[in-house]
C-alpha cells in the first residue's frame, strides 16, 4: 500500500487566504530580521513551548492544565497528577527545544531528525523504546485508518523525503507541509507518540521555510482528527486551511508581544512623567469601547453570512462562500488605535462563483482605524477622553490576489459602531432622502439603522456590478 498525494480543491478563498498569509509573513519576518531583544525573543519562545506542549498533549489525552504544564515546566512538581503526565511535558518541551536548536544550526529535515525528535518525545516514559520505528502492525483506535505493515514503515519514510526534497518547489509551503503531516500521520511509523512527533515534524518544516510555527489547540481537536480522515479519502483542503488559521493565530501573538514590547519602551522613556499606573490606566479606558465595538461586529458577521446562505439557497447557478477569520484581540485593537503595524486584520472574505461562465471574484472586509478620527498614544503625558479613535470595517473587491477599489455603484463603504449600535458609511444615493438631489453625488453619509437591509442591498450590488445578475434575465430575490 502506497501513499497517494491527496487533492486540494481549486477555491478562490483558500488561495487567496494562501496569498495574503505569504504576505502576513513576510511583513513579520521584516521585523524579526530587524533585531529582537534577547529578553524579548525569550518571552516569546517560552509563551509558545508552553502553549505548544499542553495542546499536543491534550490532544493525547493528557490531564494536565495550561497553567500546571507552565508550573512543571518551571521546574516545579504537582502531585495531584499522575507522573507518566509530568514526564510527556517535561519530555515533549525538551524535544521542542531541541528543534529549536536544530533550527538555529540549520540542520536539515531528514529521517535522522525525526527520530531524535521522537527520542526525545519518548524520554522517560516507560515501556516505549524512543528513536525507533515500530516492529509490529498496530490499529488506531475510534479509526477507519488501517497504518501500512510495520515492514513497510521505512521504505515509506524514505519515499517522503525523497517526494518533499524533489517537490519542495512546486507547492506551497502550507499546502506542503499539510501533505507531509498527513503522510507521517498515515504511515503512522511509531508504537507510541505519532500525533506529538508528527506536529513537532511539522512546525521544523514551517520554520525552516521562515515561518512561524504553528499551536493546534485542544479546542480544533474536532476539526483536526476530521481534516486528517477527509485527507485519507483524498481531499487535503480542510488540513489546509486548518493550519492557515493556526499560523495567523501565531503571527498574531508574535505581533502583540512585538507590538506590547515597543510600547513599553515608549513608556520607559516616559516613566517619570506617566508612571505605570497612569499608563494601565490609559490603557483601559478604551477596554468597555472594544467590548461593545467586538459585540457589533460579530452582530454583522452574523448577519452576513445568515444573507448569504440565504441567496445560496435562491441562486442555483452560484455558488457564495463565506470564510471567516477571528475578530481583533483587545491588543491587536489597541495597536491599531496607535497606528502601530497589525498585519493579521482580514476578518470575512467572501468568494462569489457563477456556474454558468466559471467566473469568480472574492471580496475581503478588513479592520482599519478611521483616518478621520485621531490616533491616540497610551504613553502621552495625557490622553483627551473625548478623543475616540474608531476601528472600521472596510472591504475591497480581490482578483487574482489584488485588490481592487469597489466600483462607484456599490453603497457600502465600511462598517463600525455608533454608541452600542452598528453604523455603516455609505454613499448617499437613496439613504437620506433629507439631502438635496445635487449633495448627493459622491457624499458618504452614516446609517445606523436597518443593518439587514444594507447587507442585502450590499449582495444584490456586488451581483448586478460584477456578475450582471439582474440584467440578464437572471432573478433577484
């Protein structure tokens, strides 16, 4: 039985989600190779270890919780768990610090190091022998996944290096590295420590490419096992865009260490005349305005998408996709306030495809902060508390991994809150019956009501505007 490399399907959304992480990336690395402080890059690779080692043994069905794999790993014992818990964190961080030295002495991924990385997973742990394959066919519990004979497991080890040096070029490095993890999970080529050794596996590819590594979180669990069982029937796009969402969760910690780390800098050159606790201070004071703006617009979020499965049920000839990304963490909010660089601000991207002609367009809605309201800095002597800096919700039209301005005839502009109530700035053709006929042309206007209307109306523009619906004898709803 021999691994056949599984398809992945030709979505707008997905490759332009490849696209725009590839750039995510790449403004990232610009400020790592800028110079990190040692203190700094520390913080960071103890946050990750730690969130990295409780997750992937949680997926295995370790007890331990975040905070007492942080106490262990501090060198501390808990005896209220069992000890075969304590060894596999203290043995699974070892290995990830062993990766990370293997990393910085640019070794080479090959079969050598991956079984020093399940040695080292193993260490201590009674009853398995680490850095071997296995020598006996085994069954994967609660799976329909048969693993290939034991005779087999190193001739098919040697097969994928051999596949992944000659297509190392050819894919994408996330779609390259969801094949070789689906590959290892499906020769399954250890007695014991598959799952922890094959994520393990998977962040030294990611990070021998330059990127981040990647935290499958116990909660994606779920996702994570049914992404891996729809790869064993040849479809890899769910693992795919798994670990797209892991690695923008990433970059997005990266940049709020960065980000938390400049403005306490900034502070330190301003203690004598803020102090700390004027600068905690300041720094609340807009923590009540993110929670109603975040309820809001995950209001619009719901909106939308509850509109757009609607027309997919009216429109048999197209097909609507709505992937969405996580909201702005109260820092990613603040940094944005600051105008300090956030790159992770993508939050819904729509993708539209008619059937009919194979035509396809995306469209991006994005959090910008209002250049018409003020930025504000948390170690400024003082901060106005009428100052109100607005974070929106823009969109643009996406083609071919560019964006485009939208046309004129589309109404919305971008989406935010007015007090505890969604707002959203439009172009004042009908909205306001109020202003005169010739104020109108070019005028953007703030409506606060009739959110569902606006959204339907929004659909029904992009429709008519790109893909003609409408004017062809094509029915609205």
């Amino acid at each position: 039985m021999k691994y056949h490399i599984p398809n992945i399907a030709a979505q707008l959304d997905l490759f332009e989600n490849l696209k725009n992480i590839e750039k995510i990336v790449d403004n990232l690395n610009k400020r790592r190779d800028s110079g990190l402080d040692d203190e700094l890059k520390e913080k960071l690779k103890k946050h990750l270890i730690i969130s990295s080692v409780y997750n992937s043994n949680a997926i295995e069905g370790n007890k331990l919780t975040i905070r007492e794999t942080e106490i262990i790993l501090n060198g501390m014992v808990i005896n209220e768990r069992p000890l075969k818990d304590e060894i596999e964190a203290r043995s699974l961080a070892n290995a990830t610090e062993y990766l990370y030295s293997l990393i910085n002495g640019s070794e080479a991924l090959t079969k050598r190091t991956l079984l020093e990385l399940h040695s080292l997973i193993m260490e201590n742990i009674p009853g398995i022998e680490g850095g071997k394959f296995r020598t006996n066919d085994v069954e994967i519990k609660n799976s329909e996944h048969k693993p290939i004979s034991f005779l087999d497991v190193e001739l098919e080890i040697e097969e994928m290096f051999k596949w992944m040096n000659r297509n190392m070029h050819k894919y994408d490095p996330i779609v390259l590295c969801s094949i070789l993890h689906h590959w290892l999970v499906w020769i399954h080529p250890f007695t014991d420590g598959n799952g922890r050794v094959t994520r393990l596996f998977t962040n030294f590819f990611l990070l021998q490419k330059g990127y981040p590594e990647i935290v499958i979180k116990i909660g994606d669990r779920d996702k994570y096992y049914n992404s891996l069982i729809e790869a064993d029937k040849g479809d890899i796009t769910n693992l795919v865009e798994l670990f797209s969402d892991k690695l923008r969760q990433t970059v997005n910690v990266y940049e709020e260490f960065l980000n938390e780390y400049d403005r306490k800098i900034a502070w330190l050159e301003k203690f004598k005349k803020i102090g700390v606790e004027n600068y905690e201070k300041a720094k609340e004071t807009y923590s009540y305005q993110y929670e109603v703006w975040k309820n809001q617009i995950n209001v619009f979020k719901a909106l939308f998408c509850e509109n757009v499965k609607e027309l997919n049920e009216l429109l048999p000839n197209f097909v609507l996709n709505v992937k969405e990304y996580d909201i702005l963490t109260y820092s990613q909010y603040l940094d944005l306030v600051e105008d300090r660089k956030v790159s992770n601000t993508w939050y819904l991207a729509l993708s539209v495809y008619d059937k009919t002609n194979d035509k396809s367009l995306g469209f991006v809605f994005f959090f910008e902060r209002f250049k018409y309201s003020e930025k504000i800095s948390f170690t400024a002597t003082k901060i106005t508390k009428n100052i109100k800096p607005q974070i929106k919700l823009y969109v643009t039209a996406r083609k071919e991994q560019e964006s485009q301005r939208l046309e004129r005839s589309i109404d919305l502009v971008n989406i935010g809150t007015w007090g505890d109530q969604l707002s959203f700035g439009v172009h004042n053709r009908k909205w306001d019956p109020k202003l005169k006929e010739k104020n109108q042309k070019g005028s953007i206007i703030t409506v606060r009501d009739q959110p569902s209307k606006i959204i339907r109306t929004f659909l029904e523009q992009i429709l008519y505007t790109y893909f003609d619906v409408g004017k062809k004898n094509k029915n609205m709803p």
